[in-house]
C-alpha cells in the first residue's frame, strides 16, 4: 500500500501557495528548460514523463527545473537526493505543500498531507491498525475474499487490471471497513473511484456535470456515512477491522482522535490503498506472465509453505504466521515494485534554502524526486529493464545505497501500511499460483500507462490456466 499514490507527475504539481514563491530570477542559476511559452513543458511531460525525464537528466544533470502549469518546479534526482529528501533530517520539505495542490481538495488531512508533530502523532495513533492482531485478523479475510474471487478466474481469458481493481476495492470494504461484499460496499466503492478521478481531472472546480463535481459529491456522502459509523463503534467499542481501529485510535495524552480527522484519514486510506495495491499486484502479475520460471520457483515455494491445493482441489490459506517465509514471493514483489513503481514521483515544497548538487535551491520552491527514474539507473542496478528477483537478496540489498529502491517513500513518511501490501499479494500468490499457469499470448506486450498510477493501458490481457 505504498504511501498512497502519485495522482500526477512530481513536475506537473503546481504551487497553490504564492507567498514566498521564488521568481525567474531566484531559480535561473538552475539549469533546466521553461518550455514553449505560456503551456511551457506540460504537454511534453504529459505525453513520456519518463521519457521527458531522461531527456531533462541527460541534458541538464541530476539537478534541473522545468515550468509546466505556470509555475518553476526542481527536479532532485538520484538516491542521494531521495535520502535528502524522504529523510529530511532538517525538516526542511514541507508534504502538505507538496501533495495538497493535487490531493487537497478531496482528500484533505490524509496521512501523506501532514507534516512534522502533526503527522508524527497521527502516525502513532494510527498505528494500531497495523499491529500483529488487527492484521491477524485482515490475514483470514483476505484469504477468504481472495480465495473465492480467484476460483472464478480459471480457464478464461481475462483482463487482469479491473478484475483486481474490483476485488482490491471489495478487499478494502471488508477488511478496512467491516462490510460484507453487497449493494453498500458497491456504493462506498464507487464513492472512492469518482474521488480518485476527479483528484486528476484537468477541470478543478465542481461544476455540474464534471469529473470534480462527482468527487466532491462522493467525499459528501463518505464524510456523512464515515462520521455517523465512527460514533456508532465508538460507542459499540472493540472491532477488529482497521475503521474500527482508527475510530478509537488515541493520542499519547490518551484523547480520543477528533471524528473529523478519523473520518479524513480513512477516506485517504481506502483511496491510497487500493490503486497502489491494484497497480503494484498488476505489475507483478505481467512480470510472472513474462517470466515463467519465475512463476514456477514461487509456485514451489508457496506450495511447500502450505501444501497448495487440497483434496477437493481449492487452495489453502497461508496462515499469518508462514507469511514470512515467503522470500522469493517478497523477491519478486520488490522487483516488480522497482521496474513500475505505483508512485512514479513525489512532490514536496522547500520551507527552507538548501543546497544541493552544487546548487542553491531557495524556500517556496517546489521541488520533487523522481522514484521510477531512480529504480532505472544502471549504476545501481545493471540491466535495468530485465525482470530479476535476485537484486533483493540480503548481500545484494546491503551493498546498494539504502534510497536507490523506494517504492514506500521512505523517513518519517514510509508508507504506514507497507506491510498490509506485503501480506495482500502474498496472499494473492498463495491462491493463484497453486492452481493455475499465468500466460500471455506470444510477443504481447502492453503498453503501460506511466501516471498518476501505472497500469496496462489495454486492462493486462491474461488466460489463467488450471494446472
């Protein structure tokens, strides 16, 4: 669930706070390109933001600004720039600054949005839904929910992004919220997938009849529904899925989380989690589909951690303890992370100068690192674009820099529920690969869509055969 989600290309987020923004001359010591003018290099972003990104890396150095929006961004790119700015030991990036232009008017005061004492002590409230009970107890519901969808995907031909689009959203009703899967959960679902397409349409007003006015139209009703069910498990008490936990999370004085702040941070929650979980399960998918003797080397695996499938031909659960001896399952989880990250970049703003690469980079900039780019530099990991498990042993992990793989973010922001991610495709995998053979048609090869969220452009065209 990686810290949920790059709705927007880190250069295309425009700053919504003018005072302190640095001017043309305040930034011109930095080499980069405004573009055409008026539109500057939006559409050129728009069009390859990876290849766009390549082209600014190899021309200007790892340090370099662009104009897209109206407004200067500075692009820091490379691992030290990702530990500079993800650790942020001198507090000097602000996220709610960074992510609230693209994030603020739907999902307000999520986790991701907050920074410094207010994040740190929602963090720790918040925490306790994923502590080994709660998350005891989102094991078996995954299994069970997984277990039943994957049964109805054998023998046919299928488009794998929105099957697991669907079943990620019903997941996220069951486990996060307690409903059973039915006509309420549907409701609360399409609530959050209006939200998630209004937070990057072009049109930012609610006007009728637009993408943004059925986002804000499906945060109404998710607020309302969100406030009245928080008083009720407060005063019901006790519950093991996560709103239940956030209802009665608690600060270090032992207060109660205000309702409104509970209610803002599930809505970001279940908006984060399930388009990550659902693009980083799809990339994994088409990396196994790609790679079969990787699908037999975690076949076996799984199978010996759980004994596969039983008599009556349905496969076991893997039980909450076993899930850690899933290492090569984890292996190629990470691999599929680094080649199509689910947050292709992340946006901050400086509160403060600073310097870096040789530069000094003035406060109100908007700046950004680019994580996908980082993922693809041979220097830190040769042959980049072939699928190999294998970087993600312990010696290979220890020798590379800590920040040159950071699909979770990383610092006071790692993404809080990084280990529910971990446990859902595992868990996925130990249903799938039991019974069935990913395969592809030969030489098929889709084409992704690189942003806000990755994903096969065609739905990932995949035939699950039983085995």
């Amino acid at each position: 669930m990686a810290t949920l989600a790059a709705h927007t290309p880190a250069e295309l987020a425009p700053s919504h706070w003018s005072e302190g923004k640095p001017t043309d001359d305040d930034l011109s010591h930095i080499p980069g390109d405004a573009g055409p003018p008026l539109i500057g290099n939006t559409f050129r972003m728009l069009a390859d933001p990876h290849g766009f990104t390549r082209r600014m890396v190899d021309t200007y150095g790892p340090v370099y600004r662009s104009k897209a929006l109206g407004g200067w961004n500075v692009m820091l790119i490379g691992p030290e720039a990702n530990e500079l700015v993800l650790f942020d030991r001198q507090k000097i990036f602000s996220s709610t600054q960074g992510w609230g232009p693209v994030l603020d008017k739907l999902f307000p005061r999520g986790l991701m949005l907050l920074d410094f004492d207010h994040h740190r002590a929602d963090r720790r409230a918040l925490s306790i839904a994923f502590k080994p009970e709660p998350m005891r107890h989102y094991s078996g519901s995954l299994n069970a929910g997984i277990a039943g969808a994957v049964r109805e995907w054998g023998g046919k031909d299928m488009l794998f992004y929105p099957a697991i689009k669907e079943l990620t959203l019903d997941l996220a009703a069951d486990s996060f919220v307690g409903l059973p899967f039915g006509p309420e959960a549907d409701r609360i679902n399409q609530a959050f997938v209006d939200m998630v397409q209004a937070s990057v349409t072009p049109i930012r007003k609610p006007l009728p009849f637009t993408q943004m006015r059925k986002g804000v139209k499906g945060r109404e009703f998710l607020v309302d529904y969100f406030t009245q069910e928080t008083h009720r498990r407060r005063a019901a008490g006790g519950g093991q899925d996560m709103f239940s936990q956030f209802a009665n999370a608690t600060h270090e004085d032992g207060s109660l989380m205000p309702v409104d702040e509970v209610v803002d941070h599930m809505n970001f929650l279940m908006m984060a989690a399930h388009d990550t979980i659902t693009s980083s399960a799809t990339s994994l998918v088409w990396q196994l589909a790609n790679n079969p003797e990787w699908q037999d080397r975690l076949r076996d695996e799984i199978v010996s951690v759980t004994g596969g499938v039983d008599a009556d031909g349905r496969t076991r659960p893997i039980a909450y303890e076993d899930l850690g001896k899933l290492e090569l399952t984890e292996m190629a989880f990470k691999e599929a992370l680094r080649m199509i990250p689910p947050v292709p970049s992340m946006p901050r703003r400086a509160l403060k100068n600073f310097e870096f690469g040789g530069y000094r980079i003035p406060a109100g900039t908007p700046v950004g690192i680019n994580i996908h780019y980082v993922h693809h530099m041979e220097e830190h990991w040769p042959d980049p674009d072939r699928f190999d498990p294998m970087r993600f042993t312990p010696d290979k992990v220890r020798d590379r820099h800590k920040y040159a793989w950071v699909p979770f973010g990383g610092g006071a922001h790692m993404c809080l529920g990084l280990h529910f991610a971990y446990m859902q495709v595992k868990i996925l995998m130990a249903h799938l690969l039991p019974q069935y053979r990913i395969a592809i048609a030969d030489g098929y090869a889709p084409d992704w869509q690189p942003w806000p969220i990755p994903k096969p452009k065609d739905g990932l065209k995949v035939r699950f055969e039983r085995l």
